[in-house]
C-alpha cells in the first residue's frame, strides 16, 4: 500500500518531516524501485490510497511540487501521472480547491485490474487478497491449452496453483498457465512468484494485459475445494474461466478460479 497520506483540505498538518508532515522515512522514493515509467508508479501508488479508501472522497490532493517532493520524482512525471487519473475519473480538478478524488473511481480500470481482488465484502467494499503459492511447474501444453494460447502443439507452458486468502481466510483458489517462452526466467519456486504476478509480466516482460474474455458458472464444491477453502461440502462455488489479452491481443494468460461466496460477491467493473 502507498505510504503517502493526503489529507481533508480542512484537517491541519500535525507532523513534521515532509509537505503534508507526513515522516519523510514514510514517504516512497519512486526512483528507487522497479524499472517501469515514472508516472506509471505514481500512478499505480496515487490510485491504489485511493481504490483502497487510505484518500477517500473528498480528499484534496497536495499541488504537484509538493508531491513530486514526497515521491522523489520531476513535478512533470507527476503532472502526466494526475492528468491521467483525471481523464480515469479517479480525480477532478476544481478551481479554487485543486485537485480532489471524486469518489467515481471505477474498481477495476484495465490499469490496475490484476492488482485487486474481484471477491468483494457483502457490503461491496474492495478487500486485498493474499496469494499463496502452492505449485510452479514446467510442463507440457495441452491440445487445448496450446489452442487458447496460440503457441505450438506441445509447448512448454508454465502452470500456476495458488490460494487466495481475505483475512486469513482461503476463499478461492487459482489454475494459471502462460507459454513458458514468453516468461523466460520466471521464479520456478513458489516462495520466489511475485504475489503480483501480473504487475511482474509488466515490469519484467513488458506485457501488459489490455483485455480479458470471462466465462462465470456455479456449481458445487469437490473434494479439492473442500480441502483447500476448508468448506464443509454441499457449499455453492463460483468458477470462473479467462483469457486474458496483452497489448498487441495475443493470448497470454488462461486461468481458472474456484470461489467460494459465502462471504463474498463477485464484482467485475472494466472501463
């Protein structure tokens, strides 16, 4: 989560340390992390306070000098950065007030859609989920894997296992595959797998997924769901089946997502 804080234009400053007396040991340095555009992190760290309610609605930004100081970045890399979350809805522009978050922001713009759970509370709140990896492994590509994935009959393909889990809670588990020729150097250890899987395709690989095709069905829980969700069986599960799409519309990624909703709603908002 973003360290940054902002703050309601009428609460005051009450530490020192930085333009919003935030701690300057709190702040991000964005030029000290990952190799991706500038105003791609920025954005990323600006959406993210806000999808997760750390800048509510209403909240009036810092000016871009004063955040370009917390970031540790150039005020023009910060200026693209806020256009972009305006033309995204996520903030306006007012006169006299500056810039506030406008409490539209859609959950799952194309941007960040892999960086948050589709699960949401009962009451339709955004919650973070945490990945456990269970399996990485190297194998063949199905008939029908090699298909979907428009790779060579055969082909090696890299196959992902992982639970998901929302307060200590496993509520659904998860089936990837991606052609192992495009991925090459991929943890192959489970402790190794970025959780972020799909922020790594960008910043390692430069794949950024610009589109997803879903099929939803519901069904009953196995003996495997039972055993992973702790779900006492008869329990309704959610399955749900994608290809997602890189920039240039080439299959990428296929998965697969076994949900437990007993807690949960399932909520897909793309723009």
């Amino acid at each position: 989560m973003p360290a940054v804080n902002a703050k309601k234009k009428s609460s005051p400053a009450s530490e020192a340390g930085s333009p919003l007396g935030i701690p300057s040991g709190a702040i991000p340095n964005l030029t000290a992390t990952e190799a991706l555009p500038l105003y791609e992190k920025a954005k990323r760290h600006m959406s993210e306070a806000i999808l997760m309610g750390e800048w509510p609605p209403g909240t009036v930004l810092p000016n871009e000098t004063a955040l370009a100081q917390m970031f540790g970045i150039a005020v023009g890399t910060v200026r693209r950065a806020m256009s972009d979350l305006v033309a995204e809805g996520l903030l306006s522009r007012r006169r006299k007030t500056g810039t506030v978050v406008t409490g539209r922001s859609p959950h799952h713009s194309m941007r960040i859609f892999f960086q948050y759970f589709r699960l949401h509370r009962a009451d339709g709140t955004l919650v973070r989920s945490r990945a456990e990896v269970l399996s990485v492994g190297l194998l063949k590509a199905s008939e029908r894997e090699s298909e979907q994935l428009q790779i060579a009959p055969g082909a090696e393909v890299v196959k992902i296992h992982r639970i998901r889990h929302v307060d200590d809670r496993p509520v659904m588990h998860d089936r990837l595959v991606l052609a192992a020729e495009r991925v090459p150097g991929l943890p192959h250890e489970p402790a190794e797998l970025p959780e972020l899987l799909y922020i790594h395709l960008l910043e390692r690989y430069g794949i950024r997924i610009s589109a997803v095709r879903e099929q939803l069905t519901a069904d009953f829980a196995d003996a495997e769901d039972a055993r992973l969700l702790n779900l006492s069986l008869p329990a309704p599960m959610l399955t749900i089946e994608e290809i997602a799409y890189d920039q240039a519309g080439a299959p990428t990624i296929l998965g697969w997502h076994r949900a437990s909703t007993e807690h949960h709603r399932y909520i897909n908002e793309v723009r």
